[in-house]
C-alpha cells in the first residue's frame, strides 16, 4: 500500500486530476494556497455552510487533550485548531502552528494574536514530510484538510510517528469517500459544479477552488489511509465518518 | 461514542445546547455559582435509545462543556429514554421527578440537580451564541431552527418532547432523505446547465465584438 499518491510513474504525483513532477506539485500547492490565504476562512464557511467547525470540533474532542500536552497542528493554515488547543493546553501547555506555507501562517498568526492565544503558541514554517522537531517530542498531532495537499503521504506519516511520544496520538481530519453513491453523486455535483463558482464570486480564483474539488477525489478513501497508518506503524486506528463520510477523522496512537 | 449516529449531527445538537446553557448561565449568576463550585465534575447521560452518550463537564471557568467523547471516568451517570431526560429537563420538582422516573443513577445526584435547575429556568437566546460557535452562515440557521422548535415546545412541553425525540431519532440516521436529495442535485445539475450557458453566450459575445473590429 505504498505510494498512494503516486501515479504510474515514479517521478510524478497528482495536482487535482493533472499528473506532474512530483517537484513541481510542491510549487503547484503553494501556489494555491498562496491565493487563497486572505479569503480562505471565509470560503471554509461559505463552502461548507460552516460546518467545517463541526467536524474541526470533533476532531478536537477525539484529541483528548489536557492541560500541559504539547501538541502540533501540522498543515494548519490559519490556525483554527491551534486556537482551540491553546486553550485546552493552558500556560504550561505548548501549541505549534506549523505549514509549509507562509501566507497561510501569516493569516494563522495574525488571526491568533487577535484571538489572544499567543503565550503557549508558536509558529513554524516547515513541511509535513520532514517534520523538524525532535523523536518523542509531541503529544498529540492534528493534520487538518491537509494530507491530501502532501506529495508522499507514507513520508509525512513515517515523520509524524517519529516525533510523537510513545502513546501519543495522530488525528487525520480529511475528505473521504461517502458511504452512499446518491450522497456522492450530489456531492460530486457540488465540488465540481458549485464551489468553482463560489471560488469565482468570492475568491476570484475558480482554479484554485477546481484545485480544491479535484484533489478530493484523489484522496484515500477511509480503510486505505487507515492501512497507510498502519503501516507508518500506528497502533488502534480507526476512523469516524462525518457527514455521510463527506469527510472522516481517522485516529491513531504511536505504540 | 458516537456510536451509530453521525458524528457532525451529534455536534451540531451539543454546540447548540451548550451554547445555550452557557448564554443561560451568564443571565443566571445563581447557577452559574453553583455549576462554578463544581468545576471539574464529569455528568455522563447515557441516552438507551435514541442510543447515544453524552458528556457534560463542568470547565473551570464555571461554563459546561457538552461532548459525545470523553475518556476520563465520569462522576455521575445517568442513563434511561430520551423522554425520561426531557421530562427531568422540564420537571417543576426534579427530584420528585428523578425518583418516579426510570432514570437510573450511578453517582452522586447534586450536579445533576443543579444542572437540572439551570436549564428549567433557561429563556434561551439562541442567536448569539450560535453565530460565535458556528458562524454567519451556519449559525443563524441552527438559531432559527431552534427558535421554532423551542417556541412551540413551550406552548406544549409533552409535543415538545415527541418532537425532539422523532428529531433526533430522524437526523441521528443522517442518510439524506432520497428525494431531498434527489431535489438538491437536480438544481445543482441545473445551475451548472445556467452556467454553462452563459459560458457559451459570452463566448459568443465575444466572438462577435472579435469580428467587428
Ligand atoms: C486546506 S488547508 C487546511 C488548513 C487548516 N488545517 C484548516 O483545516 O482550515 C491545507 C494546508 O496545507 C498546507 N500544506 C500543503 N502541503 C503541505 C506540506 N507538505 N507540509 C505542510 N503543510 C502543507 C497548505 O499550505 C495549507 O495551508
């Protein structure tokens, strides 16, 4: 189960439904989320009619995280996680913002220093693929709307599972695949069909929102990514769908 | 656990009644006191059917904090049928109530009896706390959604009951009614086919303005 992501040649990876290099994907993703950083929390409502904080919601409750854990929000844009786990960690707890991005982590920043959530919070610019941060070092790690944006999965999960404390635990929350076909038929209809037009209305930017859509489909479905932590060698994974499986939260802990 | 039901339907119910609690809570300085003296204590409802457990801790900042998941042990459990729960919520002398009901309690009763006081009192203010939690878009949606089913819940505590019961039992399923969405991908289809329309028509717009030049 190697891979996932690669298409048939080795030196090329999915953009959306495009094959390219895999070096140019990392420079392709940038630079979408390069455009949309200044509107991207309000597209998330608009594209989700807000429930993106539902299911961010509950991926923080499955964290069970406690005052004074250090925890990591890698991919983690303009830090709707980070603010929440900010509170829950308290003063003696650590939260880190991370994203291979800096447009996406200058929104993040400015956003938490207006919410007040600074003292116990740092950001870092830095790829999910090689995380920098020491073996063992880490509590609880969130990826948010974020793995499916990496080039080598199996990379970025083998790097998670190094610096989480043995116990620790990953939280996956991503796109998946709806458990029922006329579900994902109306979805299919909507990515496709409404959210290039919101992109176009609000954003200016329908490719990116296209962007968006194509890479959705091009995700693991639920017991594939849950075979791919396993094999980065997460213990007790399992996954809640949410929302008809539209989107599911998978969680594993480091043994 | 969530167990069966959808876990962004659970969600949504618990964001919107601990908003209102909470919204309560500030309008309400006695309770808040008293919830505040229990900071810390874990209530667990285990609903039998329709089947779902819920958490309810009380935050050291004295708010409750509403959860389908929680790993600590809980202090009080209490487990029974939903309408067993509404009737306690809405009881005039709960601990009449609890003992008469099928409620079953493992734990002490006092936080359950304080928690019990604070929402009969409750003139929730949906709105506020909602848009906060959820959002412009979302939020004033689960307000006027919630403004209706409490509105006429007042005027009948019995359908209210029912209602919520049929309510929650209904979305808990979240597989979308066939036809709704049948109806929603039909004005999806719909508005691409606009789209796409409109597309041809510029395109020929242009064309047209290409060759007077
Ligand atoms: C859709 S956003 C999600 C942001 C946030 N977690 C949320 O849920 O709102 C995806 C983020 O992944 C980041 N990203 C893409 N590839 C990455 C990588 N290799 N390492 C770290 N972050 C990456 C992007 O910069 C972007 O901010």
């Amino acid at each position: 189960m190697k891979n996932n992501d690669a298409a048939d040649d080795p030196g090329t990876t999915h953009f959306g439904f495009q094959t390219v290099d895999r070096d140019q994907k990392e420079s392709l993703v940038r630079g979408v989320f390069d455009s949309v950083a200044s509107r991207y929390d309000l597209m998330n409502d608009l594209m989700s009619a807000g429930i993106h904080r539902l299911w961010k919601r509950f991926t923080i409750e499955l964290s069970s995280v406690r005052p004074g854990q250090t925890v990591l929000d890698i991919a983690g844009g303009t830090g709707d996680l980070a603010a929440k786990f900010s509170k829950l960690v308290g003063p003696d707890g650590r939260v880190i913002l991370a994203d291979i991005n800096d447009s996406m982590l200058r929104v993040g920043r400015d956003r938490l220093i207006d919410l007040g959530a600074v003292g116990n919070l740092q950001t870092v610019q830095c790829d999910a693929q090689e995380l920098p941060f020491p073996d063992d070092s880490v509590d609880c790690i969130t990826i948010a709307f974020g793995l499916r944006n990496v080039t080598d999965k199996d990379r970025a999960l083998q790097s998670m599972e190094r610096i989480l404390k043995p116990g620790g635990r990953l939280l996956v929350l991503e796109f998946s695949k709806p458990v029922s076909p006329l579900l994902e038929k109306v979805y299919d209809a909507y990515s496709f069909r409404v959210l290039p037009l919101m992109g176009q209305l609000v954003a200016n930017d329908p490719d990116s929102y296209r962007y968006l859509a194509e890479s959705i489909r091009k995700h693991p479905d639920q017991e594939t990514l849950q075979e791919m932590m396993e094999d980065a060698g997460f213990v007790s994974c399992e996954y809640h769908n949410m929302t008809g499986g539209i989107v599911a939260v998978h969680k594993g802990i480091k043994a | 656990m969530t167990g069966r039901h959808d876990p962004t339907v659970v969600t949504a119910v618990l964001v919107a009644a601990e908003a209102a609690i909470n919204r309560g809570l500030e309008l309400d300085p006695t309770s808040a006191r008293d919830l505040a003296d229990m900071a810390g204590t874990v209530l667990a409802i285990d609903c039998l059917s329709p089947e779902i457990e819920v958490f309810a801790i009380v935050e050291e900042t004295g708010r409750l904090h509403l959860t389908p998941y929680w790993e600590a042990p809980a202090d009080v459990r209490v487990r029974g049928e939903l309408t067993d729960f509404l009737a306690l919520a809405t009881a005039e002398d709960p601990a009449a109530t609890l003992i008469n009901s099928d409620l079953e309690i493992l734990g002490n009763t006092s936080p359950l009896l304080a928690l019990q006081a604070l929402v009969s009192r409750m003139q929730p203010d949906w709105e506020a706390p909602l848009v906060d939690a959820l959002g412009d878009v979302a939020g004033h949606q689960l307000a006027n959604l919630l403004r209706g089913i409490f509105r006429w819940g007042q005027a009948s505590s019995k359908s209210l009951r029912r209602q919520l019961s049929e309510f929650i039992l209904e979305e808990g399923q979240l597989s979308p009614p066939a036809a709704e969405l049948e109806h929603f991908f039909e004005q999806v289809t719909a508005l691409g086919l606009r789209v796409d329309r409109l597309e041809s028509r510029l395109q020929r717009l242009a064309r047209r303005l290409a060759a007077q030049r």
